[in-house]
C-alpha cells in the first residue's frame, strides 16, 4: 500500500496526469435518402424515324416514304413503348444491325 502511494505522489510530483475523459459519444450518421434515379429523356420521334428511314433504305435499297406516318405512330405510344421502340431502333443502326429491324 505504502508503494502504491508513493508511485501516486511520485506521478503527481513529475506532471503525470489522470487519463482523458472519454469523448462523448457522436450521433449515428443518418445516410441521406437515395436519389430518384433520373427520367430518361422524351423520345424525339422525328429523329427516331429518321434513323428507321437509314435502316430501310439501307436494307431495302429504295427511299423511305413512311416519315409522317412513323412520326405519327410514334407519337400516339406511351413513353414506355417510344422509349423501347427508340431503343430498339437506335441499337441497330449504331451496331449496323439494320436487317434486325426487318426481319
């Protein structure tokens, strides 16, 4: 006992200090909310048909006649089919898979 008071009264004599106080406990971080993913932009019908139009000619090897009528067609699906059919369209012509359109 006489030991364990001379080492206090040693460590208080050389600067020794008591150990920190604990830190105070931080909140838990809240994750904020996911964000919507974005729409898709509204599909340009005329330049969808435009596309389809290089295809059948590509394809055909004839002018392409149907421009108003592709227009019109397109325009009277929802967005979710415009959106599909674009797609489609758009994957054939970049890949030069115009035939896929057709067959």
């Amino acid at each position: 006992m006489r030991i364990a008071c001379l080492l206090i009264a040693c460590l208080a004599a050389c600067g020794g200090s008591p150990a920190p106080a604990p830190a105070a406990p931080q909140p838990p971080t809240v994750a904020a909310p996911a964000a919507p993913p974005a729409a898709a932009a509204p599909v340009d019908c005329a330049d969808v048909c435009t596309s389809y139009g290089l295809c059948y000619e590509e394809h055909y090897d004839k002018d392409f006649r149907g421009g108003g009528v592709c227009v019109s067609r397109c325009e009277e699906m929802s967005a979710a089919e415009q959106r599909e059919w674009a797609d489609k369209i758009n994957t054939a012509s970049s890949s030069q898979k115009c035939a896929s359109l057709f067959d």
